[in-house]
C-alpha cells in the first residue's frame, strides 16, 4: 500500500522562533522523496510534522487525500524509523516487532503472518529469538524497519536512520533500502544531511535552507543544473568552484565572462545587457576541467595538494591570482604537489549566479 502526500503551506514556529515557513510540496504515491540538507534547515521538522510529532502553526498536510495534521500519530497511516534504534532492551527481536501490533489489539495470528512477512523481507527470520544486545548496528535497524513495515503504512518516514552505522555499513544499508522500496512499492520519506544518501536513493530530493525548498528535482537535475549557488555548492563531492565575476559582455556564442583567476572565459549563458554583473559569481565542477598536455593553451595552475581517491585524483591548487581551484585527473596521474599544469574548462559546462543567488539559465537548457 501506497499514497500520496500533500504539504500545503505548512509554517512551524515555536514561539517568535520560525523554523519551517510557509512550505508546500506533492508527494506521489510509491515515490522515494529525500529531505536534504544541512543542520538547523528544517527537514526533520517537516518530516516529524508529517508524522504527528510536531504540531503544524499554519498549513495542511494530507494523506492519500485525507487531512491528518489534525490527527494524532496513530492514527495518519505512516510509520517512522528513527536516527536511534529505541529497540526495547529486555524483548527479543519478534516482541519488539509485534509490541505495537499487540498494543492495539490485532489478532495474533495477524501479528504472526506480518511479524514473519517482514522477517522475510528485510532478511531477519535468524534473528527473531535474539535480543538487541546480540545484535550488530545493521542488524537492529534492520529491526527497527520491520517494526514499521508490520504496521503496513501507507508511507514510511525515515529521520537520518543510517547516521549511526560505520561507512562501510551506511553502503550496504543503503542498497539494502533501494531495493526495500523496489519491492514494497511505498511511499517513502527519508531525511539526511549526506548528499550521497540522497543521490543513491532519491526518485526526488527535496533541498533545503534556511526554513524553505531551495529546490525539488530528480538526483541528476540537481547536480547538473542547481537552481542556486547554496545548492550548487551543496550537491557535489569536491563542492563546485567559483569565481567571482568582474564583467561581462554578450558575443555571439554566449556570454564573455572576466572573472577573478580565469581572466575572460567563453560560455554558454544568454543575459539581458541591462542585468548588472557586480556581485555575480561563475561557477564550474573540478570533473569539467581538464589538465592539458604541457606546451597546450589554458591556465597555469599550482598544485598544493593531490588527493588520491583510486579511480581519479583531485588536485587542490592555486590559480596566478591567488584563487583557488580544484581539478579532477586520473587516478593513474603522477601529479604532485608542487607541480606547476596547465588547465581548461568545458564552456558548456559553467554554471553562473547572479549576485542574489540565483542561477542563470544556459541557452541549451
């Protein structure tokens, strides 16, 4: 089972403290919508308001087309996971997945079947007997998922359940909630402030700052053409460069940009003569400059550090200015810090922010 989420114009504010303001959002059924970004931004709130544990200061939430911010939490069809396992210590894995069911007085061969059902998925049937101290960080959020699958809610929320788990863990955890939503089909929320969660798992990301939507889009539409240069520095492991801009002037392939470190860069973007340059900025990924042969035309860039990841390198250098720059190589470079290269950037690929933030449009998008 599955539905739909409407947010409406949904304020929360604790006294003169204004933490979510005037936020509208549709989410579809059987979609998997990410919450993201930093602390203090507002996701978790949201997400806790969704799930009746937050009271909402204006605005309707509505699930499958019925209101719920006026219900209490039992009663709005969702269930939540949470950052911290909260696994009752002193019952086995089976008790603490069918504590809930139990509560409200569901058949016990009901609780049986969805206790068992969940087990199969979520690949725990071994571990039904064992209690939480006998069970690794993986396997009890494991657990604590199947305490919501149980309920069969029409949409699961999750708040940054993976942010306890080691590295290596948080990636197989991850896989392991793809495929979860691949197979249960349901509508599911999931805040994190890691962009990688986001990326991997999202049909939607939901970007936020500041107590408002910076910007909705799929993983890729985010990452190639943010709407703003908090989500371009944002979305993006190195962030994005920029450059702050000194002038411009409109040729016929594009606009002719100056900027600081660059000097005068051809681009793509089209902007009305009248639009003033003060305070714009360009910005460009370390992925769309490319290190030259030596004697080819470009920029001379500096090496300071070489940050060697296996299948590419990033060098983090400093342009003749002063300005900083990081490029991505090849894994197999032999760069060094110290090294003095020569670099160029894709012109189809800058991306340009006025002095408000906000993006600039290239011509083919």
């Amino acid at each position: 089972m599955s539905a739909s989420i409407e947010i409406d114009n949904v304020t929360k504010r604790y006294g003169a403290l204004t933490v979510i303001e005037d936020i509208s959002l549709s989410i579809e059924a059987g979609e998997f919508v990410v919450f993201l970004g930093p602390s203090g931004c507002g996701k978790s709130t949201l997400l806790r308001m969704i799930a009746g544990l937050e009271d909402v200061t204006a605005g309707t939430i509505s699930v499958a087309g019925r209101r719920v911010d006026t219900l209490p939490p039992g009663r709005r069809g969702v269930a939540m996971v949470f950052q911290s396992y909260a696994l009752y210590p002193h019952m086995t894995v089976k008790q603490n997945m069918s504590f809930g069911l139990e509560n409200i007085g569901m058949a016990k061969d009901e609780i049986e079947r969805r206790v068992l059902a969940a087990a199969e998925t979520l690949e725990i049937g071994h571990l039904l007997d064992r209690k939480p101290a006998k069970l690794s960080g993986g396997q009890r959020q494991r657990v604590a998922i199947g305490r919501a699958i149980v309920k069969e809610p029409k949409a699961f929320l999750f708040d940054e359940p993976l942010s306890n788990l080691d590295a290596a863990l948080r990636g197989r955890t991850r896989l392991e909630l793809a495929q979860l939503h691949h197979r249960l089909g349901s509508t599911m929320i999931f805040v994190t402030h890691d962009q990688v969660e986001a990326m991997t798992l999202a049909d939607r990301i939901v970007i936020m700052n500041a107590r408002q939507i910076e910007q909705i889009g799929t993983p890729m539409d985010v990452y190639q053409r943010p709407a703003s240069k908090f989500v371009a520095g944002f979305i993006g492991s190195p962030a994005m460069n920029f450059l702050p801009v000194t002038g411009w002037e409109q040729a016929a392939s594009g606009l002719v940009v100056t900027t600081a470190g660059l000097g005068r860069v051809e681009t793509r973007f089209k902007v009305v003569a009248a639009e003033n340059p003060v305070g714009a900025t360009l910005g460009i990924r370390a992925e769309d400059i490319t290190v030259r042969q030596q004697g080819e035309p470009g920029h001379i860039l500096t090496a300071e550090v070489v940050e060697r990841l296996g299948d590419r390198s990033l060098v983090y250098g400093v342009l003749h200015d002063g300005s900083k720059l990081v490029v991505e190589a090849d894994g197999r470079s032999l760069i060094k810090a110290g090294d003095t290269l020569t670099v160029s950037a894709d012109p189809n690929a800058f991306h340009l922010f006025g002095a408000d933030g906000k993006a600039y449009h290239r011509e083919a998008d």
